[in-house]
C-alpha cells in the first residue's frame, strides 16, 4: 500500500500534477492527495493552484467544474465512469420546463451536469444554499436536483421551493439512510451529538443536532467541547476528521457507501499518470454558459 502511495506522489511530482481529492474517496487515497475538500472548495483552490495540470480524483461533474473554472489548466481523471446518479437526474428540458410553468429563479445545486447549468440562474452548494436562496429577490424559488436539500432550504428560509425534477432528484447514499439506523447510534452513543448532512431525509434532519455540508462537518468539531460526533454523510469523511481532530471520536453510518467515489483506486490512479489520462475536455460554448451561474453565486456570496 504504501510503496504504491509513494510511487504515486513521486510520479505525481515528476510530471507536474497536483492531486486534488473529495472528502468522500477512500482513506488511502486522502491520503495521497494535495488537497482534499468538498466539490467547490477544490473548484476554488484549482483556480489559485500554481500548477498547470490537476488529477482529480471524485465524480464527472466536480471534474467539469474545476475544468469549466480552470479552461487553462489540463484536468485529468483516472476513471470516466465515475458519475453522479443524481446529478443526471436533472436534464436542461426539466429546467426550461419549469421556469416557463413557475416564472421563478433556477437555483441550481452545483452537483448537476454542465449542460444543466446552462439553463440555471444561479449556483449553490450545499454549504451556502440557504444563503443564496435568501438573497434571491423571489419568494419562490426552483430548485434542483436534491429534494432533501430543497426542503432543507425552505425550512431555513420560509420561501416557497420547488424541487425539480421533485421526487425523483436525490443523492442515492443519503437519501437511503435510514432513520433506524441513526436512532439506534444516538441510543449507543446517548452523549454523542449527531452531524448530518442536508442531503439526507428530512426526518433524520430533525432528529440532528447539526446539519452541514462536508467543509461545513469539519469547522463544527473545532467550535464546540463535545468529543463525540455520530457523522451521518458518506462513511468515509470521518477518515478526514479522524486526521484533523485526533483527540474526538467519530462515528460514521457504515452503510452510506458511494460506489461512484469508490472506482478511484491507488491502482488506477497509478495508470492515470502513468498515461495522463483520462483527460477532461468540455465544449467551450457550453463552458461558458454554463460557468454563469456559478459566477453569479460567488456575486451572490460577497454581496
């Protein structure tokens, strides 16, 4: 395991890449990495790295993202079908649809396709969605594609949020989380307090003491005294606050797995630089409309 982490760190350096990670991917793989954050932190960093070329190791559309944001840079993934069920859950026809049905801003949550993004007013993760939808100048508000996310919103914000394309839009590893499972942790772990992730059941929602996106889950455990955190996201983040706080305890849902985030392996990384590929290339038409929206959020985010 280890000679195989070095080889990659040392071939990594050789060609001039540097590798940036998603919170979600396997221990072994945070822990070659450059960088490891949450979609938009990385998209963000990307455009201040000095490096010319990026390995990227998460799904197709956080890949698209750091490109859309770094046109300049050669952005490469070692697997091509790691992709995002819920992102393609939301096509651009659904968006045009229901703008001409509702007559209301398109929030778009940053884990969508590019081509979505085209259609969309402005962009939002899951850190500062409640943000954006409060600043909008509109009581009602379409959102998509994560339902749980847009209920989440609501509440927090009072507006009226349609989700697009509704009952069909979620993050799989979320959504199935089941109630049971987090009340049986709050019950074998009565003085733990419970961090979950918007992208999960309202239910399991109310039954949290914090509720925050992944960059979100990592500042929370620094603020407070507490010293046990049952983490109801991808079983793999706590990896990341294990390392960061190595005094507290950490708990994850073992059944919150993502296969997607799964298919990047050390092996495969390996090959990806090996071969610089595979690489991301995207339509420059389409780039540049769909990066508005994310321009927009970022107006939104200093405003």
């Amino acid at each position: 395991m280890e000679k195989i982490q070095e080889k990659i760190r040392k071939l990594a350096k050789e060609k001039g890449y540097m590798i940036l990670a998603h919170n979600y991917q396997i221990k072994e793989i945070q822990e070659i990495a450059d960088h490891l954050g949450d979609s938009l932190q990385l998209a963000r960093l990307a455009t201040k790295l000095n490096a010319e070329k990026i390995l990227f190791l998460g799904v197709d559309f956080m890949a698209e993202t750091i490109k859309m944001l770094n046109p300049e840079k050669k952005v490469i993934v070692p697997v091509k079908a790691a992709t995002c069920p819920m992102a393609n859950s939301l096509d651009p026809e659904m968006i045009i649809e229901a703008k001409k049905k509702y007559n209301a801003p398109f929030v778009i949550y940053v884990n969508s396709t590019m081509k979505s993004k085209m259609y969309a007013d402005v962009a939002c993760t899951s850190a500062n969605a409640v943000e954006i939808v409060k600043k909008l100048n509109s009581d009602v508000v379409l959102f998509g594609p994560d339902k749980n996310l847009a209920a989440y919103v609501a509440r927090k914000t009072g507006k009226k949020v349609i989700p697009v394309p509704g009952e069909t839009g979620y993050c799989y590893v979320h959504n199935y989380i089941k109630i049971d499972d987090v009340l049986k942790l709050k019950q074998k772990y009565p003085d733990a307090k419970v961090i979950s992730h918007p992208e999960v059941p309202e239910e399991i929602q109310k039954v949290s003491d914090y509720i925050g996106s992944t960059s979100q889950m990592e500042k929370i455990p620094g603020e407070i005294e507490d010293k046990k955190f049952i983490i109801v996201t991808e079983k793999d983040m706590v990896n990341k606050l294990k390392n960061k706080y190595k005094e507290k305890e950490f708990i994850p849902v073992d059944t919150a797995i993502c296969n997607n985030m799964k298919k990047n392996t050390l092996k495969n990384v390996l090959k990806a630089l090996e071969n610089e590929e595979f690489e991301i290339e995207i339509d420059k038409e389409i780039a540049d409309k769909a990066v508005l929206p994310i321009k927009k959020m970022f107006e939104l985010m200093e405003a």
